[in-house]
C-alpha cells in the first residue's frame, strides 16, 4: 500500500514502509521511511531514517533527519523477508506450484529474520499467520509516545480460566522498531499461550493499560 508518484526517485537499498507516500521527491541510497510517512517536494539524503507518521514537506526537515541505524536496517529486511514468505505461502495455498527458491524464503523467513527472531508462522497448510494487526501496532506507537514502557504476560488455557498471568519481559526501549520485533519474537515463543500486552508508567511504576493481543488457537 505504499504510493511512489513520479517524477520521484527511490536510491538501491532503500526500504518504504507500509502506506507511505513518495510524491516529485527524492530518496537518497540505503535511507529507511516506515510506516505512514509523506516525503514531497524535497530531496533526502542519503542514509536518513523518516519515522513513522513524518510529513516531510520542506528541504529544512529533510536534512534534519536523524541517521539510520543496524537495528532500523535490520527491522526493515526482517520486513521484506516476511513478504517473501507471505508470497510463497500464498502461492502454495492457492495451488500454485512452489519453485524451491520460494520454498527457501518461506522457510528461512518464517523461521528467522536473520539475527534469530521470528515474526510470522507458517503453518503447514501454507498459510501465514500475521502476528501483530495494525491496530495493535498504533497502539504500540500511542504508547511509546506517551513515554510508557512496553510489558508482556502470558498464561496457558488453565491459568487463564482462573487469571493467573506469568510475567514476561518489560521491553524498555522506546524504539518502534525494536520494540514491535521483541513483541513478535514473544509472541512466536508462545504460540499456544495467551498473551496480554501492558502500557506501563515507568515513573509511577505502574500498567495504565493493558489488551489481550493473542489466543491459541
């Protein structure tokens, strides 16, 4: 779903997130644009990282932006491993014939983003199971803003009937990118748990908020 609407110009090794526009602009060699980003009328340069929901309008801002780092560069080749895999795993199940070069994607992104996490499953019918829904995504985000830390429980079928949770990681980081992969590496652990994601206040040291983001099936 992302727009590129020429003239516009996308340098090698550039990764553009999801919905993201890129309208009579410019994008430098090996820069990173997330998710839900507008880049028009300007010139980026190259090796920049424009955050999820930038507008970025004026050559002032475009030159402003900070630097990608390895853990962007990583998130972001996770991201386009997943969607290898997502094509093979579509192709198989609408009776497509898997060429092996498909098959490896499939099997070498659903099992690792190249530094040991996995995001996404794929099951044995050929169809892959989507980990983190986009309204769970913004609400990461809404809670990263707001300066909360990101909490995980988990609990079996047993303890969830009576709400006896186990405690999982606090990720503290306020890093979109990294905290949506350590989420998606929970949630692969757990496959057959449930999992409740908190918003936690780190000064008052309390959750202000909390959602069930996952149910075995």
């Amino acid at each position: 779903m992302a727009l590129i609407h020429g003239p516009a110009y996308v340098g090698n090794e550039c990764f553009i997130g999801f919905r993201s526009t890129v309208f009579n602009a410019q994008i430098g060699h090996g820069c990173i644009v997330m998710m839900h980003a507008l880049s028009q009328d300007v010139e980026i340069p190259a090796g920049k990282y424009v955050p999820s929901g930038a507008v970025i309008t004026t050559q002032q801002v475009a030159d402003r932006l900070p630097d990608a780092n390895e853990s962007d560069r990583a998130f972001s080749h996770h991201v386009v491993e997943v969607n290898q895999a997502l094509r093979a795993g579509y192709r198989c199940a609408d009776g497509i014939a898997c060429t092996p070069s498909l098959q490896k994607s499939a099997q070498n992104s659903a099992s690792s983003n190249g530094n040991g996490s996995s995001s996404r499953s794929m099951p044995q019918n050929g169809k892959v199971t989507h980990l983190l829904q986009a309204d769970i995504v913004n609400i990461i985000r809404q809670q990263l803003r707001q300066g909360y830390h990101i909490g995980l429980e988990f609990a079996d079928a047993r303890r969830f009937k009576v709400g006896s949770w186990q405690s999982g990681p606090t990720i503290t980081s306020a890093h979109e990118a990294q905290v949506l992969t350590q989420v998606e590496q929970f949630l692969t652990n757990h496959p057959g748990d449930y999992v409740r994601l908190l918003g936690i206040d780190p000064k008052a040291k309390q959750r202000r908020w909390e959602r069930l983001i996952q149910k075995p099936e």
